[in-house]
C-alpha cells in the first residue's frame, strides 16, 4: 500500500458504558495461493475485567462479517504457544491451527544490515 492511498491499519472497538474496553486491529493481507485478499488480526484485547463476556467473539464476529461482506477468503492472527486460554477460546470459535508454518522475524541488527547490503 502506498503511505497516503487509505489506511494501513484498521479496528474495531469494543466498548461497555461508552467506555473502550477491547479492540481489534487489523490490516488487508493477500493470498497468492487463493489469488484474493484476506484480513490479518494484528491485535485482538480485552481488558481482564470484561473477559468472558462474549467481546472478544463479538470482536472477531465482526471481523468474519467484513471477510463476508468484502469477499475476503479468510482471517488469520497469530497467537503465543503458551497463551492456553487463548487457544482455547480461538478453537471454540472454529479457527484452526497452522501448526505446519514456522513465523520469521527480521529486525534490529539484522534488518538494518541487509537493508544496507552488509
């Protein structure tokens, strides 16, 4: 996306009391493989004291009916291996795990050397 031509990042809030309590934050992604866009959930939060009280599904329920509505093939996110209630909750929802895909990070060092040639 070129920086000036829409948004790079999107969300959703979640709020109770006209109060923000969760959120999601989400971006366009493509796949070459269905040959169609798709959405990346960068960040999906709710404050522990609202937890359990459907937000976060609300949230991500939101998310599918933009996928729906768009014609996007799919919504993807990322989540820590050791985050059990998470998965567990993601699992409940439907989502699956891509346990075959192994995420890559290049940053610090490392990214400024191989953006200078070194």
């Amino acid at each position: 996306m070129v920086p000036g031509a829409g948004p790079a990042l999107l969300g959703h809030v979640a709020m109770v009391d006209r109060t923000v309590v969760g959120c999601a934050l989400w971006f366009l992604n493509f796949s070459s493989w269905r040959g169609v866009h798709g959405i990346y959930l960068e960040d999906l939060y709710v404050q522990p004291a609202h937890r359990g009280r459907g937000l976060g599904r609300t949230l991500l329920a939101r998310l599918a009916a933009v996928c729906a509505e768009r014609g996007l093939a799919r919504l993807e996110w990322a989540v820590l291996d050791w985050n059990a209630p998470s998965i567990a909750f993601y699992r409940s929802v439907g989502a699956v795990a891509l346990d075959e895909w192994t995420t890559f990070r290049l940053d610090g060092e490392a990214l400024a050397a191989l953006a200078h040639g070194t």
